[in-house]
C-alpha cells in the first residue's frame, strides 16, 4: 500500500478552529487510512481529541507559535531531535512562526519537507516578506486555491516550480443535509432560541469575530432590508470571539444603534456546523478581506445552502454567482443587502434549485477526499515510494 510504514511530520502552533487546524486532522486521518504514522507537534487545542480519533499522534511542542528567535532556534533543535528519533520521513508544516524551526530541522535531518500556504499573508516590507518567505521553501508549496497560488508566484517567484494547487476540501460524508438528524437541529434551535411558533428565514454568518470578517457590513445590510417588505427573517453571527471582546461590543453597539437587537444575534462558537447549515436559509460571507478559500461557502455549498460571498480572493473559485450564490462588491453594504433580498424574496423552491447548484459544484470540486488523495500523492512523490 502507498505510503505504508511511512512517519511523516504535521508541524502546526494549535489545534483550534480554522482551515489549517480542520486540514492537519484530514490528512491525519488519511495517513492512518494509508498505513502511514500520522505525528503532529503542536501546542494543542480544541481539535485534540478529533486529532487523536483519527489515529495519528500529538507530541507536544509548547509555545509552538511563538515568533521569538531564540525561541524558533530552539524549537529547531528540538525537533531535528524528534524526527532522527521518530525515523519521520517527511515534515510538512502549516504555519510561519514554527515553519522556520520545521526548515531548518528537516533541512538538518535530511528529509523532504512539504509547507502549505493556507492564507495570504500582507508583505509589509522586506524584512516581513522574508517572514514570509518560509512558507515558499518546500521541496513542494502546496496553495489551497489558485488565488493563493497566484499570490505566491507574485510574492515568492523562486518557488513557482514547486507550487501545487490542491484546494481545501469539505468533508462530504459530514456536511450533507441526510446527515444531520433531527435531535442535533433541534438542540441548536434550542440553543439559538429559534421559536417553531415564529417562523422567520434564517441569514447565517460564520466565521470568527474579527472585522475583516464583514459583521458590520452585514448589519449595514440588514438595517437596509428591515425596511423592506420580505418575508420574516433573523441573522445569527456564529463564530469565536478570541478575545476579540472590543469588537463583538462595537458589533453589538452597531446592532442596537440600527434597531435590530430582535432580528441579530452574535452566539459565540458553534460545535455542529452542519446543523447550524441545516437551519440556515441563507449563508453569507462578507469579508472586506480577500479569503484565501472560502470555506464558509463550500460548506454551505455542500449542504445545499446558497451563499453570498465577497467578490475577491478564493471566494470567486466556490461561488458562481446567479447560479449557485452571489459575489458582491468586498465592503458595499448596499449590495450586500440587495443581494440578500433577492435571495429572500425568492420561493422555497428556488432557494432549494440554487442550494442543489452549489451542492453538486462542491461535490465535484472541493471535496476533503480529494484533498486527501492529492496531499498523499505528494508525499508518496517525494519519499520515493511507488503510488
């Protein structure tokens, strides 16, 4: 079997929410599936269990993320340690901060190592830039969709060769409408505090709170269509605060100045987000900042959910705008609150139509076991053993 026997190395600061972290865990368990010993070093978090679950092995690296140089420094000798003492064949590392330990050790060691760029990080000058820089030194860079595979070519053209496209994934068997039973919606119903008795279409927000994420622009939005004679609706912004509480008190500020404490909710992490989909009428996405991939619309994509989304960045390879969602001007509230009317006022039957579009377009492209194959495919490459 390809990859049987083989260690390989997933270098990553936490283990929290976020496409990096939910990725480590995919391959993780794909490794498993291989035969291979899946290892990660990070500090941990949320997702340990889910990590462990899927079989691989979390050794931990205290203060992984931390971007001090004697820090780095040591880190580096600490992990060139683990991989001569593990047999690891391959590192592959999924951060900036401990990607540089993870070079310098692979490099030390003499084993391949693999880097993902799963965000686009701003240049911010030279010495930033060479920061960055890291993140284009694997013996393969792989982008998680051909706008960050873009960015790389114009910020690290030395790595171009090297680059391979393999875009996030959504796990099919997890985020599909058959999936999620009736006990787990009615629980987060229970939790949202959604009333049977009060039946209003429900615009959903995922995402953590931070500004690039566009709350503001969507309770611009929503005070515009409140105004509006559409069928009932409420908004629910799902996401994790970390420690952002300065913003989630100007979001919550902004949502009492426009009169809209009845229709907006922030309720903080959510766990289930395949119910939280399952109740959603609408998903949007309104980040004033380019997303690498887009993962709030191929999630709500794969759930048969329509999404509207910022016409930048990663989102413009998920959503094919009038047929499976819309793209809007980043940052333009007015067309943010057109777009979401329009999908409002449509019939069930046509909301359901466009959610159908999205599910198969994800399907076809933007699947967790393709992730998986293609990632496998290059380690199985570069190890030199036989697919």
């Amino acid at each position: 079997m390809a990859l049987a026997g083989a260690r390989i190395l997933q270098v990553i600061p936490r283990l929290d929410a976020g496409g990096a972290e939910r990725t480590t865990v995919e391959v993780a368990a794909a490794l498993k599936a291989a035969g291979a010993k899946a290892l990660v070093a990070s500090e941990g978090g949320r997702l340990t269990r889910e990590l462990e679950a899927a079989g691989a092995e979390l050794i931990e690296m205290p203060n992984a993320g931390s971007k001090n140089p004697l820090t780095v420094l040591s880190h580096a000798s600490w992990l060139r340690k683990l991989i001569r003492a593990r047999k690891v064949d391959l590192v592959h590392a999924r951060s900036r901060a401990p990607a540089w330990s993870a070079l310098w050790a692979a490099r030390g060691a003499k084993v391949k190592f693999v880097t993902t760029y799963h965000g686009v990080y701003s240049s911010g000058g030279a010495l930033k830039r060479l920061y960055n820089s890291v993140m284009a030194r694997g013996d393969v860079v792989i982008a998680n969709s051909e706008y960050t595979a873009g960015h790389v070519r114009a910020e690290h053209p030395f790595a171009t060769s090297r680059i391979v496209t393999i875009p996030r994934g959504v796990d099919m068997a997890a985020f599909r409408p058959e999936a999620v039973g009736n006990e787990r919606i009615a629980k987060l119903s229970k939790q949202w505090r959604i009333k049977p008795e009060k039946p209003a279409l429900l615009i959903l927000l995922p995402g953590r709170m931070t500004s690039w994420k566009g709350h503001r622009e969507a309770v611009e939005a929503a005070k515009i269509i409140s105004k509006r004679d559409l069928p009932p609706w409420r908004m629910i912004f799902a996401g994790d605060a970390q420690g952002r509480d300065e913003y989630c008190m100007e979001v919550q500020t902004a949502i009492t100045g426009a009169g809209l404490e009845d229709r907006i909710e922030l309720v903080g992490h959510c766990d289930d987000m395949p119910a939280a989909l399952s109740l959603a009428d609408l998903v949007i996405a309104p980040s004033n900042r380019a997303e690498a991939f887009g993962r709030v619309a191929a999630e709500a994509g794969a759930m048969g959910k329509p999404a509207i989304g910022s016409d930048l960045g990663g989102q413009r390879e998920i959503i094919v705008s009038g047929e499976t969602g819309w793209l809007t001007p980043p940052g333009n509230a007015e067309a943010l609150a057109e777009a979401m009317a329009g999908v409002l006022a449509m019939t069930p039957e046509a909301r359901a139509s466009m959610g159908r579009a999205a599910e198969a377009r994800i399907a076809a492209k933007f699947t967790t076991a393709a992730l998986q194959r293609a990632t496998l495919d290059v380690y199985d490459r570069l190890i030199g053993r036989p697919a």
